[in-house]
C-alpha cells in the first residue's frame, strides 16, 4: 500500500504582493526563509502557483479592480514574478482567481490526498484554495509561520476559521509539521 500523496503548494509570492503597494503583505520578508526550509525538506517538488489578472475583468472583477486600480497589471508584468528560487522540475500554476484549486492541482495531489499550504495571502489566496480543496475531498494542512496576510489580526482570524474544518484542515507550525514527518 503505497502512501497517500503529500504535496508542497507555495501560494502567491510574487512581487505585487511583496513591494510597497495596495496589495503588499507586510510579513511577506518573515514568511521566505519559512517556505524555503519546508520546499528543501520536501519529497516532491513543491506546486508554486501564481495569480496574474485577467485583463478582461469580467462580472464582478471589474467592480474589484476599480477599488485596487493600482495592480492593473498587464498579464506579461514583471509584478507578477515569483520571487522565490522555483526549481526547474516545480510545477507553476496561474490562475486569474483567489483560489487556486483546480484540475492542475487535483492531478498532482489525488483525492485522499493532502495540500500543504504556504504563501500569500492567508486571508485571501491560502483561504479560497484551502476551501476547494477540501470540498474536493483533500486533507489540507495550513502551514501557520509559512503563511501572511493583509495583518497579525487577519491572519489570527483566518487561521481559526479554518482550524474549524479538522480533520479535513489542520494548522501546523513548520516545526510541529517537522515533528509529524519525524514520527
């Protein structure tokens, strides 16, 4: 019986969300050297996705991209570079949406299987993504110091809402997530 599917999904860390701007995620910096010990410490390498806007901004997305009219970045803009080291054999995914789950990430992590999420941001991108996978029948496991939000108190709220979705969801400290592993 071989072991169920155990994936590293790197969520959003692109420079639209890590230089000064509507979007920055004050922890971002914190979060980087997080991601890089659980990227190194994984079996597979880790999904590494993107959010680049599309440009049409259909239905409601017009009335979001009038509120933050600074990140109407053209899809080929450097602002929405990953700014991590993503190696060559890393999966990268772009989507256009807050979530990230879809037929891309399900062919890479098999139902039964679990998401380790990290990234930004927690109360957006890493929330939406922790709920599709979920109602996909995925384990998730929010990896608390590996992820930012827009504040300290966005990411304490969101972190508590998801913890209300065990077992499905869980919320680990890189370190209790080493620990896991170990046993």
């Amino acid at each position: 019986m071989t072991a169920p599917v155990r994936r590293l999904v790197v969520i959003d860390m692109q420079r639209a969300f890590e230089e000064a701007g509507q979007w920055q995620v004050p922890r971002y910096a914190q979060i980087v050297p997080v991601i890089e010990r659980l990227a190194a410490a994984a079996s597979e390498p880790p999904v590494f996705t993107r959010f680049v806007r599309d440009e049409a901004e259909t239905g409601s997305w017009d009335a979001y991209y009038r509120r933050w009219h600074e990140m109407r970045f053209p899809a080929g803009s450097d602002h929405w570079d990953i700014t991590m080291d993503v190696p060559a054999e890393a999966p990268v995914i772009d989507k256009p949406t807050f979530g990230k789950w879809g037929p891309e990430l399900a062919a890479l992590v098999p139902e039964g299987g679990e998401l380790l999420l990290a990234g930004v941001a927690t109360d957006c991108c890493v929330l939406a993504t922790a709920l599709a996978a979920v109602d996909a029948g995925r384990f998730v496991t929010v990896v608390s110091d590996a992820c930012a939000a827009v504040s300290d108190e966005a990411q304490t709220q969101t972190l508590s809402l998801l913890g209300l979705l065990a077992p499905m969801c869980q919320i680990l400290t890189s370190q209790e997530l080493a620990a896991r592993q170990a046993a």
